[in-house]
C-alpha cells in the first residue's frame, strides 16, 4: 500500500485525498494546510497538521500547492526520505531538485471541491528525477486511473497553456455568451445542446475540421449584424478578433 501525504487544501488537493482516501491501494497518512480550518473537519478520516516539522514519513509528499508556493515548500522538505512530488502544471520539475526524488504528478483537468470528478476519466502526466521515482509516480497514478502519460516539464507548460485555451477562456467565453442572452431576456441553458454538440464532434475530428460559423464562411451581413447588435465595445472588439483569428487560420 502507497502512503501518502498531501500538502494543499484546495480544489486540487481536496479532490486528490477523496480519491486517494477511498482507494483500497493507497492510504493517505497525513494532509497539511497552513490554516487547519479547512481540513479540520477531516481529523476523524486523516490525521491533519499545519505544521511541517510534525509531517509523518511516507512514500509520496503531494504538494498540491499555489505556483508560488512550490520552491520554498520544496526547500523545507528537502531532507525528507519520501518522493516529494508537486502537482502544477507550470512549475518545472527542477524547482524540487534539492530533494533525493522527486517528480510531478499533474491531473489535467478542471477542479471545483463542490463537484465530484471521476480520474478514470483524466489525464495524469507524470515526470520523475529517476526509473524507481517515476515508477512509483506510476503506481500511484495507476490506482487511480489508466490514462497515464510521461511529460517533460517543457511539454507540460505547453499543455497547460493549451488547458487556459480549450478551458478557461472557453468557459470565459460562456460567461460573454450568458450575458448576451441575459440581454436580451432568453435563457443560456438554449445553448447547453449546442455547446455539448461542440465538444463531442473533436472525440472524432480535429478542432480545424469542426470549426464552422459565419467567419468561417465569411459571410458579411451575418458578422456585420452580429457586430451591430454588440454594445460592449470589449466584446465587439473580441468578436472581431476571434472572427480574424478564425479566418486565418483557416485559409
């Protein structure tokens, strides 16, 4: 059985101790936060700690961490026995190079503690100092899921700045959809097939072939009203610009 300790209460974090917590192969030992009011509630399931000097031993320290807090984190753990092993997908994974192993284990994926997430269904990227760190990255890895893929650091942040595209200002750009609805008095839930439609169409075809819309097409009258219509001069000029982008890369 791998233990583990997890270091970081947020929706990264948290979803990784409901995960590891319940699984049969995995026993979470430990989960430190700097302020105990958000794991306290999970002293009866987990042993909790905002202290660094009273963490336990254990085969992995998951330090599901803010970007910034990683390297003095990294410097604090350093003498520790267990992997130390961060979970970011922009920090490279030289910044815990003063410990003997250490590594990366990024779930790619979007997280809210409020919503259950199935990691059968994610996408972990792993990177070790070494063959015995990465292989138990691996393990671990394994009892959760079976898409498990090995990432350099440099491929890592690539995919990360992919991840802030196809998500974050996708989701942003749900947010603009909303308030246009919102507008003029429909509800954006008349979206929801079209949007579900979108994302199942690249499980079968690559993002350029789905592409479709009036720039696609180029059709004038269609974008001008569009344009017309836009009274948030922001917004119109992110039309704008998604409707070039759109066009060029599609000549």
């Amino acid at each position: 059985m791998i233990k583990i300790i997890i270091l970081g209460a947020g929706n990264v974090g948290t979803h990784l101790f409901r995960n590891l917590n319940s699984s049969k192969k995995t026993e979470v030992v430990q989960w430190y936060n700097r302020s105990l009011d958000s794991i306290k509630k999970y002293k009866k399931e987990v042993a909790v700690t905002n202290q660094i000097k009273d963490l336990k031993e254990a085969d992995i320290y998951l330090l599901a961490l803010s970007d910034d807090v990683i390297p003095e984190m990294a410097k604090q753990l350093k003498d520790l026995k267990g992997i130390i092993a961060h979970t970011a997908g922009s920090v490279p994974m030289s910044i815990l190079n003063e410990s003997n192993n250490y590594g990366v284990f990024y779930p790619l994926q979007t997280f809210s503690k409020n919503r259950d997430t199935d990691f059968k269904n994610i996408s972990i990227c792993l990177e070790a100092s070494n063959e015995s760190c990465y292989q138990t990255l691996f393990k671990l890895a394994s009892t959760l899921g079976n898409n498990i893929n090995k990432v350099n650091s440099e491929q890592r942040l690539g995919l990360h700045t992919a991840a802030v595209f196809v998500n974050n200002f996708t989701n942003h750009l749900y947010q603009l959809g909303d308030a246009i609805c919102q507008e003029h008095n429909i509800s954006f839930s008349l979206l929801k097939p079209l949007i579900k439609e979108t994302a199942a169409k690249i499980e079968t075809m690559t993002p350029k072939d789905a592409q479709t819309g009036p720039a696609l097409r180029n059709d004038k009258n269609t974008l001008q009203k569009h344009q017309d219509q836009l009274f948030n001069p922001d917004i119109k000029n992110l039309y704008l610009y998604l409707t070039e982008s759109i066009q060029k890369n599609n000549e």
